[in-house]
C-alpha cells in the first residue's frame, strides 16, 4: 500500500468485496526452519523456490524477535483460495494519502464512527459521532498452523 496509497484507496472505497490482510496478521504466520527443510524434500522447481524465499524470509527476521519469517503474499494468495483460513471483520478503512509521517498507512475505524468534532472559540469539541460505512472486511485473526499446514503440503514435490 505504501508504493501506491492513491490506488489502495480508490480499490478500498470501489464498492466491491475487498479484504486486508495487514502486517498485524501476516507476521503470526511464520515459517520456520522445520517448514523450510519439509518443502526441500524432494523439491521440484515450484518448492525449491518457495524454499528459498522462506530462507531468505528467515534470514531477514533473525534478531528481530520473530519466531521465523512471514510469507505476506502467500497468505493473501491462501486467504483468497480458502477464506476461512482467516478471522475479519468489516470496518472502514481510509488509506493516508497526504501525510508527511504516514503515507501509505491504512486507518481502520473498529467502531464504525468518527467524531464530530466543532469549533468552539479557541477550541475543538466533541458534539456526538457520525455514522461511517465499512468498506473493507480486515483480517483480525489467522489459523497459521492450518494455513502453513496447507502452504507446504500444496507445494511438496512440484
């Protein structure tokens, strides 16, 4: 989202069916060392490739308090053949466009309402909330056992 805020909004308020799947979700599913070794068992290209990626995966996360290293496209990719691999929730999501600090980032609005916010004197105040639209069903949860299961096992031999 960060190479292209513009377009990751525009894809979020299009009015179609969109899921998220955030950092927050994507570095519960890890892969380990053990997952590696069972993808290299009698590797053909498909594997040995993923091997690889999950090596350097790994290697990027070392130090960093992580327990392996996280495959963000591949769970999205697992996420869209079978969904139930994830837990979501709708909620709006605005992507920052302008910021000087967080272009790029998405804000997910849990409660479904922003403030209403008016000028009194030298002051803001909170007058009530407005209703807002969810607009994208976000990624809370993953079963990253199932899903690593399903990942290596779909890959074994090809």
């Amino acid at each position: 989202i960060c190479e292209d805020p513009e377009a990751a909004d525009i894809v979020f308020n299009a009015g179609w069916p969109v899921t998220m799947v955030g950092l927050d979700v994507t570095e519960i599913t890890l892969m380990k060392n053990a997952d590696v070794t069972q993808l290299e068992r009698n590797a053909g290209p498909q594997a040995k490739f993923a091997a690889d990626v999950a090596k350097f995966q790994i290697g990027l996360y070392q130090g960093t308090g992580f327990d392996g290293g996280a495959i963000h496209d591949a769970l999205a990719v697992g996420a869209a053949i079978d969904p139930s691999f994830l837990t979501t929730k709708l909620m709006h999501v605005d992507v920052e466009t302008q910021g000087r600090f967080a272009r790029g980032e998405t804000i997910a609005n849990r409660h479904d309402t922003v403030d209403k916010v008016v000028a009194v004197g030298d002051r803001y105040e909170t007058v009530g909330v407005n209703p807002v639209k969810s607009n994208v069903n976000v990624a809370v949860g993953v079963d990253s056992v199932r899903f690593l299961k399903f990942f290596v096992t779909r890959l074994e031999g090809k």
